[in-house]
C-alpha cells in the first residue's frame, strides 16, 4: 500500500488530523508517539524502512509548527533509533501540510506478510457461498387444478448449508426458477408457503460452530434439508414443467423476486388493523395460497390475530376456480371466509352482508400476478369503501442488502455503494449493493 503513497497531515480546529483519507483522533503527541513506535519496531533491512522514515520525519516537522516542539518522538525507552527534533518555527501564514510521495515498493512473493492475497486471511466467510446456484431436485407429484393450471411438486434443496440467503425463499411472492433436463429456465408462481426456520435448525446450529456434549470437532459433510415446492404452471409459459414426470431431470436455482411488501406494510400491525380484505384473480391464487398457510417464523398476516379476514376470488368461470379443497382447511386458520365470484370484485365486495368492518382499521391485499385492469378494479372498490392501508403484488418490497466480506472492500476501491431503489415487478431493479447504513441487513 506503500505505491505512490501520498500523506497529508493537517491540523483541525478540534484535537483530530486527517492521515491522507483517513481522519486520526487524539492529541498530536499521541500520533506522533504511534509512528515513532511503528518506526521503531521497524530494521533497516525491511523494504518499507527508508519510506516509512520520510513519512515519521515530515510528521515531525508538520508538529513541530503546530506547537509541538522541543518534545519526544516515539518511545522513551527506545534505542538510539529514537528521534528528537527542536525545529524553529514557520513563519506566520504558511500552511500546516506536508506532502510525501514515496516511490514503488518492491514486494517479495515468497514473504506472506506481504503477499498481494493476504486481506483475504481476514475476510468472513458466509454459509453456502461456495455452493453452486443450481441444485437437483426430484419431482413429486403433478395435478390439474383447473382446466388452465396445473400444480406441479417437487422436492428441493433448503439447508442453509448449500442454499446462500440470497438464493433462498423468503417471502410469499417470490418466483421459483426451474430448468427441466438442462433447457431454458422457467420463473413459475409458487403455491407453497415459504419454508420455516424450524427446519433448517441442524444446519444453522452447525454453521455457528456449536458442538453438543458428546461430539468433538472434526470434518463433518453438509446437512441436507429437502422440503417440497409447489409452483403453479400453465401449458403455454412453461410447457417443460407442465407436462414434467418421473424421468426428468429438474433444478432449482435463485428464487426471483423479493416478495410481498409486508414489512412496511401497515397490515403487519395486527392490532390497529384487525380487518383484512383480499381481493385475489388469476394466477395470484397461488400467491394468496402461500401468504395465507405460512407459519410465524416468517413473514405473514397472522391470521389467529385478526378479527376479521375476507378473500374475493374473481375467476372467469366456476370451472376455472383454483385450490377449490383448500378453501376450508384457510378458513380454519383463523376468522377467514372465501367467496368467489365470477362478475366482478365490487360484486363480491357488495354480496357480503357478514363483513362490519371500520375504513381506518381494514386494510386490502391485491394479488393479481400482473393483470393491470384486476388491480384497477380492486382499487375502485377500495377507495369506494374508503380503504387506504393497500398492499399490492406489483410493488415488492425493497431488495435486502447483504453483508459483504470484506467490509473494506469500498474504502480500498473508493466506489461508494448507492441503496437499490424500489420498482414494481416488471421494472428491473438495480442491484443491492452491500454495506449500506439505509436499507435492511440480511444476516
């Protein structure tokens, strides 16, 4: 870090001085005792001797016209190496800054201390960051649930140990990747709820390093979690998984997507909004499906809690109604009733004569899977009934950002990283870029 070194010691008016880009708090003897230790520890036969020299000599000199004469540089007790200078004083109106720039320095590829990859020792290294992207499922199971989609079930992996969090299922919303026998890769609407924590407790209680009683530290393999995964597919986008079976061969890659907004929803708040209306139509069943049946490690509307809990499924026809059995096993999670409708969501809204709710403690839920004209219509019938806590599918939640490895990574580089902004689901959204102090930290 020696190349082209360029050294600028300046005075503040507080007891602070910056050290090229890096400020250095304490009282300038303190400073300058530090770098008449580090010289002191320093023979002549280390190739930074010389260099290191000049940078201890012009500090001195830049001290010396701040009022630090006639003092001791470095340690007492030092050798004959210790340095003492008793500089006359600038005179009046010149600048207290001293510039140093040092030639190249020659590094010696057999010495460690100074090899080029030695930053590297230090940087921290997250669970399943070396594991590929892609992973072999299995397939489970396949079924029609409506003479337009079809339910297909496979078994993948979700061990934190071969599955980064950046890759992983986190929130309903998300949008499975699958390849079948190493085609194109297919982003289908998951039905399945995201996986709960519980399962992955083995995995995360090894990545920490924690033994029982009984064991010993020695090489262990990765713990393997399968759990099953259910996405909803049509014939025309992803005729691959659609008429997937036995014989072939699928993969699982990164998750797309960052999920419904529930975060920094208002409906997150149980209490102050005990009534949620859902207005759901077309492929988004699915995503209804997964927000209504996950569990209360992760992200969810916390049905038990609520007083009361409508969904409105608008279908083109009865026939066309998705997930008809799974209408009951919803509607005993807690104080939830479904109705379905095939006219339009102000009809159904109209038809519930059950429904007493107050518009400053209802909140709505729109899931249409990107049908622009459903979601306009859901919006009327929202501000008709004067609703203003509105969470949509369209807008997902703002990416998280993740902790990088090597947290000195921007200061060596000099880029400063800019938080991902957020975009609605047919907008690419800019990359997370790490360490930023605005946006939530995945850890």
């Amino acid at each position: 870090y020696l190349d082209n070194l360029s050294i600028n010691l300046v005075k503040r008016s507080t007891p602070t001085y910056a050290l090229g880009d890096l400020a250095v708090a304490g009282t300038p003897q303190y400073l300058a005792d530090t770098l008449g230790n580090t010289f002191a520890r320093l023979t002549p036969r280390d190739p930074c001797h010389e260099r290191i020299q000049m940078i201890v000599h012009s500090t001195h000199r830049c001290l010396g016209r701040t009022g630090q004469r006639n003092q001791p540089f470095g340690n007492p007790s030092s050798s004959s190496r210790q340095l003492k200078y008793n500089r006359s004083a600038r005179r009046a109106g010149r600048a207290n800054t001293v510039i140093v720039r040092a030639g190249p320095v020659e590094i010696d590829e057999d010495d460690l201390i100074q090899g080029k990859d030695r930053h590297k020792w230090y940087e921290a290294k997250f669970c399943a960051e070396d594991q590929p992207e892609w992973n072999i499922g299995r397939f489970v199971a396949s079924r029609q649930v409506s003479p337009e989609y079809r339910a297909v079930t496979v078994e993948c992996e979700v061990s934190r140990e071969r599955i980064p969090l950046r890759a992983a299922y986190k929130a309903a919303g998300q949008r499975a990747s699958l390849r079948i026998n190493s085609g194109v890769e297919r982003n289908c609407t998951v039905a399945s709820p995201p996986f709960p924590e519980s399962i992955n407790y083995g995995p995360l209680f090894k990545v920490r390093g924690d033994l029982f009683a009984h064991e010993i530290k020695t090489p262990r393999e990765p713990i393997s979690v399968k759990a099953e995964l259910t996405v909803l597919v049509t014939r025309k986008e992803a005729p691959e998984v659609y008429g997937m079976g036995n014989d072939d061969v699928v993969e699982v890659g990164p998750f797309v997507g960052t999920g419904l907004d529930l975060r920094s929803s208002p409906l997150m708040a149980m209490y102050s909004c005990p009534t949620v209306v859902i207005f759901v139509s077309g492929r988004a069943i699915a995503t209804c499906m997964s927000l209504l049946e996950s569990t209360s490690d992760v992200p969810n509307l916390s049905l038990e809690f609520r007083r009361d809990v409508r969904v409105y499924y608008k279908a083109p026809n009865a026939a066309s109604i998705t997930f008809k059995d799974r209408f009951e096993e919803w509607e005993k999670l807690g104080p939830l009733k479904v109705f379905t409708t095939t006219s339009s969501f102000q009809d159904a809204f109209d038809d519930d004569d059950s429904l007493t709710y107050d518009p400053a403690t209802t909140g709505a839920v729109i899931l249409t899977g990107g049908d622009a004209e459903a979601e306009k219509e859901a919006l009327e019938v929202c501000r008709d009934a004067e609703i203003t806590k509105i969470l949509t599918d369209s807008v997902e939640q703002a990416p998280l950002v993740f902790l990088s490895s090597n947290p000195f990574k921007e200061w060596m580089t000099g880029k400063v990283a800019r938080p991902p902004t957020r975009s609605s689901r047919g907008t690419p959204s800019a990359e997370p870029q790490p360490d930023s102090d605005s946006m939530p930290v995945a850890v």
